[in-house]
C-alpha cells in the first residue's frame, strides 16, 4: 500500500521569500503541521533563512538574498532544501496551550460594525453574543501586529466579510473576518469588522500574552 | 555606533533604520566611505533635518536630492564629504526623490576646511534607470480576470498621498477580479502587491504587517524596492512582468556593483590619506 500524498504545495512570496501551504481538509490539522515545522525548522536551521513566520495553513520562509547569490545560490536551491525535509505528515501532540478568558462589551456606541452585523446576518444581538461566545477558539497564528492572535474558527451563521479597505482601528477592539476573530492589541490599520471591545492586556510586561496553540474564551461583560 | 553629530532642528520622520526603504542608496552612501554596506544611516524625509557635527567626520549623501549645503557649501550626492567639527549640514528643497540618505565614518586624515573629495562613486545604475518596476506574480494572480491582468501592466498607476514606510496605496482605474471570496491570512512580505476589494493596489513596504489577508496579486522584485521607494505622490508606477532568475540576477549585479564602489573607494581613501 502507499501512503497517501502529503498534501501541500510550495508558492513563492516574491524573489526571496516563499511559503508551503498545508491543504489538510482540517484546518486545525494543518495548523498542527505548520507549528510542528516550524518548530522543526528553528532546531534545525538551514543555510540563508532569515526568519520563519507560521500563518493559518502557512509557514513562510524569509530568505537573506545578498548572502545567497553572493554565494552563488539560488531560491530553488533553498527551497529543494526545505522539500528534503517536509515528505510526510508529522504526528503532533495535541497542544497543552493555556485558556485565557476575556470579556467583551458588545455595545453599539464600542463596536461601530456590531449594528451592521446584526442586519448583515439577521440575528438578535443575544443571538449574535451566544455564537461568538460559545466556541473555545484555538490561536492559529500570531503577527499582523505584535500581541494579535489569530482565532478560529467562527460559527458560520456570523462569518462577516473583510472590509473592502483597511480603516483606522483603536485598541481592544475585537473583529471578525471571515471565519476568524481577533482584538487589536493596539491602534491599526485594519480590515476586519469590528464587533466588540475589551480591555483585556494582550502585552504584559511588553511580552504577548498569547501564545499559537493557546485557546481563547469569549465572554459578555457587564456594561 | 556613536553618532557624531547633533540634530539642530528635527526633519520629518528621520530615523536610524536597520530596514531602509531605499537599501540601494544606504549601501551606495556607505560604499563611498569605505563603509561596510549595511551599516546604518540616518534616513530622512523633506524638510530634513539641520545637524551639527560634533566631531570631525567623512560623509556622504545618497538617495534623494534635497539641495545639500554644508556652512555655504554645496555639497553633491554620492561624493565624499570632509566635515569638520561644529560645521552645519541642512537641505534647502527637494529636487529629487523621497529619501535621502546620510552615512558617516571615522576620517584616517584631518583637514582644516569643510571639502568635498575628489572621487565619487561611478553611478551607471541610477543613471540609467529602467523606468518600469518588476515584478513577480503572487499567489492570487489569477484572481484578477484576464482583462484585469493585461490592464495591470498596461495601464499607469500614480502613487498617491496615502504612502508612507508602512506601504503604498495606488491610484488607478479597478482591477476586476474572478472573486471576492475571503482568503485566510498569510505571511506577506516587504514588496507584496495586495488587492484589496475595491480593485485598488496597495504596496507593502520596510514598515510592512507581518501577516495579512488581502489578496497577493504579485510582488516588487528586490532590486526594484530602491526605485520604488524614491516615487514621490503623484509619480507614475508601471509594473513589468519578470522571472526569479532575471530577479536574482538582477539583485546580484547591483550587490556586486556596490562592492566595486567600496573597494574603489577603500583605495582612493588609503591614496588621498597618504
């Protein structure tokens, strides 16, 4: 019998970056596979990468292109490199990440895209607050800005399309785009529909408070 | 690295930056000096800033051309300066690109008078400029209809007002895409073209997010981030499409054009001090 193919593929991400995108049915299964590379990939380092950054179905390298050519390498050479190593799904531990709880004010003078949202999906907003409270969110990723987790995966009775263009967003403001939410950990540009607010400190003693693989928990605040 | 001078009067936005916008012209100022390349200069926006030196130095200017003096002289790009103590750098208009570049190094000589040495780096590859941008397609290149792709490089685009180290937003008639449908958020990079919904461009620049979600129609080839980073609002962008090869080739002759200057400078420097 043969293995199943490993399903991933490899674009590139301009001329000196480029990235393998896992396409596991599962979006958590792949998730588990970028974090298990990546964290195979920091152990053991290869020539002229400059740094590696895990995405939802994604790990990206950055590749150092003045040391390569001055070398007389190339990006396929680099990238072959990582395709010697990425052959078949590796088994992953499930992740003993922390659970954090944070409360949010879904109040419509705090979120200026909640009202929007409501008439965009057809819910009450008591329904709208059960939904986006009831899952136990996994961090997919960190990035975009220092402290923002990436969370997944939203119902999707309240799945709310990015906004055409990125706009001007304050702190603590917590936003879904398609079938992911997150809070800006600080002022931003930013294309998500903002459906709430909270204080929660996601930099504490200017380290980020979550981590990948972490879980979140939603819940309403008194207002 | 100590800074050997005083800022009289801050320019907008200065900064010691580990990630300039115009690489090129960072390296291009430390090769004249005899510099490593990537050793860090003060970037600088128009109105710049007015600095006084506070020890003798060597410098040079690379980038934009914002009408140098030093005291009454003036003071040419990409040429070796010699400033004396308590002398006063400042900029008088911006004739030419949106950043400029200043990098300073220790003098083997000392000399009395403000003076401008005499060689300079030999700068065919500015003076030469492909007016074009290259780049390489992006993931969601086919997102865009095929009317939209020949349009992309057809038509001319103007950088507007909203352009900052952060990244570039576009002027330009919409591109069409296949669909609007959400994409999950991936790593992006200094360069990347996003699409956003409205059919508008905007490009990722030193300063960029780490992530984003917008489409990724194509990114700007290393060599070309220079060019690019010197257009001012309102000057015009057109995209040509090129291959990894022609843009690591393309890269590596600019690497090694910078070495040339250095190692040029590095005698002429060695000769004058004799």
């Amino acid at each position: 019998m043969t293995e199943p193919a490993f399903p991933y593929r490899i674009f590139p991400l301009g001329d000196a970056a480029f990235s393998i995108e896992f396409q596991q049915a599962s979006l958590l299964e792949a998730n588990e596979q970028v974090h298990f590379f990546q964290a195979y990939f920091s152990q053991h380092p290869i020539p002229f990468i400059r740094s590696l950054v895990p995405a939802y179905r994604t790990l990206s390298f950055h590749v150092d292109l003045k040391a390569l050519v001055l070398s007389n390498c190339c990006l396929s050479d680099v990238i072959q490199h990582v395709q010697q190593v990425v052959v078949k799904p590796q088994s992953t531990s499930p992740a003993d990440g922390k659970i954090h709880r944070i409360p949010v004010r879904y109040d419509f003078d705090v979120a200026p895209d909640l009202a929007w949202a409501l008439t965009q999906t057809g819910l009450s907003l008591a329904e709208f607050i059960f939904l986006h409270t009831k899952p136990l969110y996994r961090v997919f990723m960190l990035g975009f800005l220092p402290g923002f987790g990436y969370l997944g995966e939203v119902d999707s009775r309240i799945h709310l399309p990015r906004k055409p263009s990125p706009q001007a967003v304050k702190a603590g403001h917590v936003g879904i785009a398609g079938n992911q939410t997150g809070v800006y950990p600080g002022d931003s540009p930013g294309g998500w529909q903002l459906i709430g607010h909270t204080d929660f400190p996601f930099i504490h003693h200017g380290i980020p408070v979550l981590r990948a693989g972490d879980s979140v928990q939603f819940y309403a605040a008194e207002s | 690295m100590i800074i050997p001078y005083q800022i009289l009067q801050a320019g907008l936005l200065d900064s010691h930056t580990e990630k300039p916008m115009d690489s090129f012209s960072c390296s291009l100022a430390n090769a004249v000096l005899g510099s490593p390349l990537d050793q860090t200069c003060l970037e600088m926006h128009f109105p710049a800033a007015k600095i006084e030196w506070e020890s003798d130095r060597l410098f040079c200017l690379s980038g934009a051309d914002f009408t140098a003096r030093l005291n009454d002289l003036s003071i040419p790009l990409h040429r070796p300066i010699w400033a004396p103590k308590g002398s006063i750098l400042s900029f008088q208009a911006p004739v030419k690109g949106a950043r400029a570049y200043l990098a300073t190094a220790e003098s083997p000589f000392s000399i009395q008078e403000a003076r401008i040495l005499p060689w300079s780096a030999n700068i065919a590859w500015e003076k030469s400029p492909c007016p074009l941008i290259h780049v390489v397609p992006g993931r969601d290149w086919e997102r865009l209809t095929s009317r939209a792709q020949q349009q992309f490089f057809s038509q001319i685009h103007l950088l507007s007002h909203e352009a900052n180290r952060m990244g570039f937003r576009l002027d330009h008639p919409a591109l069409e895409t296949r669909t609007n449908e959400d994409i999950l958020s991936t790593a992006a990079s200094f360069g990347t073209v996003q699409l956003t919904h409205w059919g508008k461009l905007i490009i990722l620049m030193a300063d960029h997010q780490l992530t984003g979600g917008y489409p990724m129609i194509a990114h700007v080839i290393s060599a070309d981030l220079p060019k690019l980073a010197q257009k001012r609002p309102g000057e015009p962008i057109q995209f040509n499409l090129c291959d990894q090869d022609t843009a690591e080739n393309l890269w590596k002759a600019q690497q090694n054009h910078l070495q040339q200057i250095r190692s040029a400078s590095l005698l002429k420097l060695r000769s004058y001090a004799n």
